[in-house]
C-alpha cells in the first residue's frame, strides 16, 4: 500500500470515518459538516483514501424517499489500522511541539 500525505485535511476526514458506526454511518455532506471542509477538499480526499485501499464506498439500499440514495464510506481493516496510528503520531507530535514550546506559568 503506497504512502498518502497525511495533510490536516486529510487527518480531519480520517476522525470522521474512524468515528463512524455501522448505526451512524458516514457519508459525503456528512463528512462535510463533521470536518468542517468543503466538498472540493473532502471528494478528492475519499478518492485518494478509496484509491490507496484505506476506504470503501457503497451505495445505500435502504429506502431514501425525496432525496439521492446516499453514499457510504467507511474504513477497511487496514484503513482502519493506518488511520488509527496517524491520527495518534499528529496528537503525540502536536503534543511534544507545544509541551516544549511552552514554559512554567
């Protein structure tokens, strides 16, 4: 599996997915709103996550009356495992630059 650059963008809409349940589901405005992105950054960002194996995306069965069945994105096993471990390296190095920078108040 190929490296993804690991932008802020991208670290944002992995929280999302990781949060996700199978009850709560996360699909596109969704997404959206939760990472507080636009459409522009978080479409290509699923892309990218769905091209490098991290994500899959279903279409919804259930019915869906008055609006477009939505589309569903969720981590695989290995997204799952990679997201996981990025979202903690950006909160433990977020955590060392600022504890460092920071002196006795």
């Amino acid at each position: 599996m190929a490296s993804i650059r690991l932008t802020r963008p991208t670290l944002e809409v992995l929280k999302v997915l990781l949060a996700a349940t199978d009850d709560d589901p996360a699909w596109g405005l969704k997404i959206c709103e939760e990472a507080d992105l636009g459409s522009g950054t978080v479409y290509p960002v699923l892309e990218r996550l769905t091209e490098h194996g991290w994500v899959e995306a279903r279409k919804e069965v259930a019915p869906h009356p008055g609006r477009p069945a939505r589309r569903y994105y969720e981590l695989t096993g290995a997204g799952w495992a990679s997201a996981h471990q990025a979202v903690q390296d950006r909160k433990a190095r977020r955590a060392r630059r600022f504890g460092l920078a920071g002196g006795a108040a």
